[in-house]
C-alpha cells in the first residue's frame, strides 16, 4: 500500500466533514461513476471500514492536489457527488461492428465501453488489466494489439485529440476474435478528477504511458502544449496511480532527450549526457526524472523508460498503422510518412533538410525502428519488469534502434523501390535548427537484458507493412473533430477564408466553363434529346479524347459476365461488337480475361482488373469508364468527359451518377490515381457488401450496408451515416437525383475532395434512360443495356446489327454445333 492510503483525517484538515468519509467504495463511485442500465450489484461487495477509510483518503488528496494545481476542479467528495457523474460505463457486445454505438462515432467524454467484462465494472473493478494511455495513436494501438494477442486484459486511455476512434473499433473487434477483454476511456489526462477516479476504479496492474504529442518542429512553435501535454499530463497521472496503488510504469520516452550528441558518444548509451534542445526532448526529460524521483522515494514504484529512436512502419497483418498525413491530421509528420505520402502520389516531392552533413551521402543519419519491433520490447520489458523489479531493482532505461545509422536519401531509395510506387521529386533545404548530423544506438541494454532482437531488418520490406495498411484502409479515416472550440477571432478567420475559396472556386469554375467551350464548342444537345447512335456513326468524344496523343486520355473497360462461353449467344455478340466498334474508332477496350471463361464474379473483374490497370502504367489512360459485359453503351460511355467540360467541374479522382440511393458505381468515371486503387481496394475487402459495385462504396461514404428489399434500402440510407452526420468531418451534399429532385447525402470530408456527383441524367443520355432503353430492329442502333439478356429479341437484334455491319463472330466465341 503507496503512501498515499495512509493519510490521516487530522492531516487533510476536514474537521466538521467526518460524514463525508463513511460511504463505501461503492457509494463513493455511485457519485462520480455512472451505472450502466443493466448494472445490479457492486463488484464483490462492501470493503471493510479501513479499506473505506483509506480508499476515500486517497481520494481526498488527489481531489486537493487538483485544487492546488488546478483551480475550480471538485475538493472534496461531497462535491464530487453533487457535480454528477464523472464516467459512464457503456457496456459493448461481440461483434462490435452490429452495435449502436458505431452511429456516434466519437464516444463523449468520460465515456467508458467496456467488452467483455460485467456491468457495473467500474464499480467494482479488482485490476487485472493493462492501461495504455494514448492506446487510440500510433504506437499506443500497436501496443494495444500486442498485449491483446499476447493474453492480456487491456484499459486504453485516450481523448481522441489525435487518436482515432476508428482504431479502438479495429481494436475492440480484434479483442472480441481474441476473446479477450477491453475497455475504453475517452478521458484527457488534463483531467486530473476524471484520471483520479478512474484509477481507483480501476486499479491497473501496469501502465503504458504513450498519450502526449510527439513532434519536434511542432514543440519549438508551441512548447507550452507539450509540457501541458507531455510533462503535466505525466505527474497527473503518477499522483492518480499512487493513489490508486499502481505502482508500475513503463513510458514511452524519445532519443530526443539525447539533443545533439557528440559524434564521439555514437552509438548512443543509456549513459550518454542528456541535452535536449527542442521543447519536445525537453519536456520528455523532465518527465523522466519525475518518474525516476518517484521510483527512487516509493520503494513499490518500478519504473521502466524505453528511449525510442526513429519509429516506422505498420502492423504486419494491416489492422494498425500510421494514418496519412493527407488526411490533415497536423502538418508535421515523420520521414516515413512523407514519403509515403509521395509514394502514394498526394505529395509531388520530399524534402530534405540539409545535405551538407558531415555524413555519407550529405544527409542527416537516423536510427530506424519498426513500430512491431518497438511493442515487442515494450511487451518483453513487462515481463521483465514483473520479474526483477523490487527495491534494489526498481528503475530501468533502455534505448531501442534497429542498431543502423541510415541516411535521408537511403530512405528515399527505399521508399522509391516499393511497388507501384509513383515517381516523386526531391526538394533540397536548408538544415534546420536542432537537427543532430548523425544519431543511432546499438541497443546493447535492450538486446542482452530483454532477450530482444528486432525481426524487421529490411527497410523496404518495413515501409511496405505501412503502405499496405494505408491502401486497406485509406478510405475510412476521417479527420478528428477539433478538440479545441474556435474562438471568435478564429471563428471570423475560419469564415473569411471559406470565403475567399468559395469565390476561388468560383472564378476556377468559370475558367474552366470557358476552356471547355473553346475546347468542345458550345453544346448544342441536351442529355435527354441525344439521338442512339449507329455503329459506324462518329462517338462524341473518341477522336479527340481515347486516342494515345489525347489528354486527357479516356478508355473503356468490358467487363465479361462469368460463362460467358456457356451462356446466351448474345453475352458473346455483345463482347464482338464492343471490342469491333473499339478498333474502327482507333481506343482500346480492356479486359483481364484472355479466352473469355473467367469464372469470378463482375465485382471481382470490375475492382482488379481496374487496379491491374492502374498499377501497370502501361496503358496511357488517364480515366477508365466500367462498362458491363451484357451492354453495348458506347456513345453514352464517353460523353462522360463532356460532364466534367461543360459542367465546369474540376478534375477529380471519381465522377459517380447521382442515384436515388447514394451511387451507381457501374456508371462511373474512375482516374488513374492512388486514391482510386486504395479506394477499390477497399470495397473489395468490405466481405460482408451483398451488392459489390453500389453496395461497397455506399458502405465506405455512407457508412451503409444495402438491404434487398428497396423499402428497407431507402432507411438504410436515412439512418446509417456513422454518426456523420453529427460531426464536423461529415458534410452534406446534394446531387441532383432527376430532373425534379435533389438527393441529399452525409459524407466522409476526406472522401468528398475527391468524389464529384453529377447528374444520373447526363450519364443516362439517350431516350428514356440506361435502364428503359428501347432498340428497333429497323433502325439497329446499340445503345441500349441488355437488361433482359437472353430473351430472344435480343439476339435477334444482335444478328442484325452484326451482318448489317460485315461482322463475324470469332471462332473461340462460335458455339459448337450440336449433333445432329
């Protein structure tokens, strides 16, 4: 038991509130932890009269400190108990995906989900568990991940500030499969009543401490947030866990402590002189020497310091990792992540600080360490530390690199070895202040201590891992709602900007209307007037737009039904005349298959085959319309560039048919870019979508899964937003669904910037529309879809137009006769 249990009533000084000390443990979380619904008894009943005593005291002095620290906070139960509740219990259910609670997407404050455990935990929480503060970040949801597999019970602590609620989510499910069990606390570790309380419900076993702001250039523009966040945050925390009679810690500390080295101390020790020079090394310093105060004056404190070098990479199997930077999470960010960022092709270079170094190649050195390495420690320094930590024993520091001095521009050729990798440039800068030449450990300590030996060696094979990760799931991360409320300066700031893009945008707009008269000439149609055309009749755009000097340069895909040489005469005609009128005009028509007997579904064709397209960089397009193996839409299919020209609307990733639903994917204008292989990539992993081309990518803006019956769709549509809808990183729009209506839609803001809806009409020109297109078999026009494929009158039309235009059908789509 810590000291802090073995104050004395005559020491707070509370004479005259000796009432406030007589509720029991259970009474005393009533006030300040709110029961769940289905919560009906108290953990494992009333604690004895000491205990009470001594659970209440502790209590008191942490609620007094934070009177001393942190004025306004609660001083004393009593008021503590007449503020309301400080947490609320929300117990979870596997699978956590089928749950309720994913429509608020970001769980309030002081919320606490808890899975797998009983309700009224908190009530009566008896340990057990793993804290990881900041669990919801980078390192923290890796670290998460690992003690989860490892067996553990694990509590995360995060705010969400730069944690991700979509991580926990990833999180929770994984623990469900684990069939382990996992809490999540939205506290601020600021909150210094909110962490006082929690501990005592909770009473970790040991505490992870990776919550705090990590970045150097950003410390030197604001220090004060990170010794607020970092080093305050740090003793809010050691106080609540003395309190609480936790007394094992391991921190996440940085190489940054070290400051600029003499190169004659390389590789670094734990015993190198620590000088740090940026407000980020500072303020992890001096949490370093609080906790190691702490340690040396309680003999039951263990603490364990892990110094990181230059962290990297994701987990292996891509459920965890670090989130783009394109996002707009904060404009810093690490080597790695810019140049993955570059490699993805969302920045045009990278840029180096400094190339006149006294190194190898000119350019700073770091020490690189992948992030799956790094929790590896972590774990082993836990098992380390429950073994050999008493009061001879009780402090511990480890320095963790891969052992490797790499340069800037070796990362760079790493990177640019990466598959499907995008070219990017190379912008050359000045040094910048702080910024050591050279600076790696051997990690000797770690290695011989520890046991440990980093798997990850290869540092092309280390971005990979984070690459992956970021294709899997670029698509669902969205930037967190701000933290901080703007003010009205800020507020009229935020306004007056909106403005100027908005008129920004405007002026593009009318720039662009006018460069696509002067390039296609005024238009002289209107979508729904637009005669069917013959085959041999010249196709809007095909001249100008699909030939291999046009820019930019527009192909067609055909995508073929599975037994397609088995089934109905006309799946085969339609291929001919598809792949014929694509060589009278001079484009190419794509398809994967070669004989024309795949197997695997349309969705499959659809999604791969166009991610095969734009991985390959060999075909010269620039965009790739889908076009279904039972439709002949030619002349339709490539007015879609006129859509972008007359409509003014600026070049973007995805052009998608505004439908009554949300989209039409089958009906949509793809670009050759990252965002659309990621993109895809992404529906064809949502493995529960019935409906692959709609349902999938409904599901990744709108957070929807398609229901057969349309009754059923339309209210999924209504209500299943994933809490969008409530959150500044949803945004509202609207698309004009037919010529009368408008449709309104909530989406994801970090998908939106590259999406554009247009009209279904413009898409669905000819008379009547795509899907109640009519066909004469005097006049054998073939715009028209194949929606009654098989029926007689199809195939009828089919041989018409194909003797009509001198065309056979090729030997291996020839069915073979039957005997006669």
């Amino acid at each position: 038991m810590s000291a802090g249990y073995q104050a004395t009533p005559q020491v707070i000084g509370l004479e005259g509130e000796e009432d406030a000390l007589v509720y029991s443990q259970e009474e005393v979380f009533d006030g300040l932890v709110e029961k769940p619904a289905s919560a009906t008894g108290h953990g494992n009943g009333r604690r004895s009269c000491l205990q009470t005593l001594c659970l209440c005291l502790g209590l008191l002095l942490g609620l007094l400190l934070g009177m001393l620290l942190a004025p306004g906070v609660v001083t004393t139960i009593q008021q503590a108990l007449d503020s309301g509740p400080l947490l609320h219990e929300v117990q979870l259910t596997c699978p956590v995906a089928g749950q309720e609670l994913l429509t608020k997407f970001w769980p309030q404050e002081g919320s606490v989900e808890i899975l797998g455990f009983t309700a009224g935990w908190l009530l009566g929480a008896e340990g057990g568990v793993v804290m990881v503060t900041g669990g919801a970040g980078y390192i923290g949801s890796h670290m998460t991940l690992k003690l989860l597999e490892a067996g553990f019970d694990v509590l995360i602590v995060d705010n969400l500030s730069r944690g991700r609620s979509p991580v926990v989510r990833v999180l929770q499910a994984e623990a469900c499969r684990l069939k382990r069990r996992m809490g999540f606390a939205n506290v601020d570790l600021g909150r210094r009543e909110m962490v006082n309380v929690l501990l005592l419900a909770t009473k970790p076993d040991f505490v992870f401490h990776f919550a705090g702001n990590a970045y150097v250039s950003e410390s030197m523009r604001e220090p004060l947030l990170y010794f607020r966040n970092v080093t305050e945050n740090t003793l809010i925390l050691m106080d609540a866990m003395e309190q609480a009679g936790s007394s094992n810690i391991i921190y996440s500390s940085s190489c940054a402590t070290y400051g600029i080295p003499d190169q004659l101390h390389l590789p670094i020790t734990e015993e190198v002189p620590q000088k740090p020079v940026s407000a980020y090394g500072k303020s992890k310093l001096m949490a370093e020497e609080m906790l190691l105060q702490w340690a040396s004056s309680q003999p039951a404190v263990c603490v364990t310091i892990l110094r990181y070098f230059n962290v990297f990479g994701a987990d292996p199997l891509g459920r965890v990792g670090e989130l783009p930077n394109v996002l707009g999470d904060h404009q810093d960010t690490r080597l790695s992540g810019a140049l993955l960022d570059a490699v993805m092709g969302f920045s045009p270079a990278v840029k180096v600080y400094g190339t006149d170094y006294p190194t190898q190649d000119g350019t700073a050195e770091r020490d690189y360490i992948h992030v799956w390495d790094l929790v590896d420690a972590h774990l082993r320094a836990l098992q380390h530390s429950s073994k050999s930590c008493g009061p001879e024993n009780q402090s511990q520091i480890f320095n963790l690199g891969l052992g490797k001095s790499v340069s800037v521009l070796a990362m760079i050729a790493a990177a640019r070895a990466l598959p499907g990798a995008k070219s990017f440039a190379v912008q050359n800068l000045p040094r910048r202040p702080g910024d050591p030449p050279r600076i790696w450990t051997a990690a000797t300590k770690a290695r011989s201590t520890l046991g440990w030996k980093p798997a990850f060696q290869d540092l092309t094979a280390s971005l990979l891992t984070s690459l992956e990760f970021r294709r899997k799931n670029l698509a669902f991360f969205a930037s967190p709602a701000s933290a901080k409320k703007p003010t009205p300066i800020a507020a009229g700031a935020a306004q007056q900007q909106q403005q100027q893009k908005q008129q920004q945008q405007q002026q593009q707009q009318q720039q662009q209307q006018q460069h696509a008269q002067q390039l296609y000439g005024a238009p002289k149609w209107h979508p729904s007037k637009i005669p069917n055309a013959s085959f041999d009749s010249d196709p809007w755009v095909v001249n100008r737009f699909s030939r291999p000097d046009a820019s930019p340069r527009m192909c067609m895909q055909c995508i073929m039904i599975p037994g397609i040489l088995t089934g109905s005469a006309y799946l085969r005609s339609t291929f001919v005349l598809q792949r014929e009128y694509a060589r009278r005009h001079g484009y190419d028509l794509y398809t994967l298959v070669s004989r024309l007997n795949e197997t695997r579904p349309p969705s499959w064709l659809k999604v791969k085959s166009t991610q095969a397209l734009i991985a390959s960089g060999i075909t010269g397009c620039d965009y790739i319309f889908w076009m279904d193996g039972d439709a002949v839409i030619m002349n339709m299919s490539f007015k879609l560039e006129s859509i972008i020209g007359y409509q003014g609307r600026p070049d973007t990733d995805l052009v998608i048919s505004g439908d009554t639903c949300l989209v039409n994917v089958a009906q949509s204008l793809w670009k050759f870019t990252p965002f659309v292989y990621q993109l895809l990539e992404d529906m064809w992993n949502m493995g529960d979508i019935a409906l692959w081309e709609t349902g999938a990518l409904n599901s990744i803006i709108g957070g929807c899964k398609p229901q057969d019956d349309g009754g059923k769709k339309k209210r999924c549509y209504d209500v299943a937003d994933r809490g969008w809808r409530d959150h500044d990183f949803g945004e509202k729009v609207v698309k004009l669904a037919n010529a009368t209506r408008l449709d309104e839609v909530i989406v994801n803001k970090s998908l939106k910037e590259h999406i554009q809806w247009v009209p279904k009409r413009l898409f669905n020109s000819y008379p009547i529309g795509l899907f109640w297109g009519y066909y004469s078999e005097k006049e054998p026009d073939f715009i028209v879809h194949l929606v009654a494929g098989g029926k007689a009158q199809l195939s009828k039309w089919q041989d018409i137009a194909m003797r009509r235009h001198n065309i056979t059908m090729p030997p291996e789509l020839t069915p073979p006769q039957k005997a006669r």
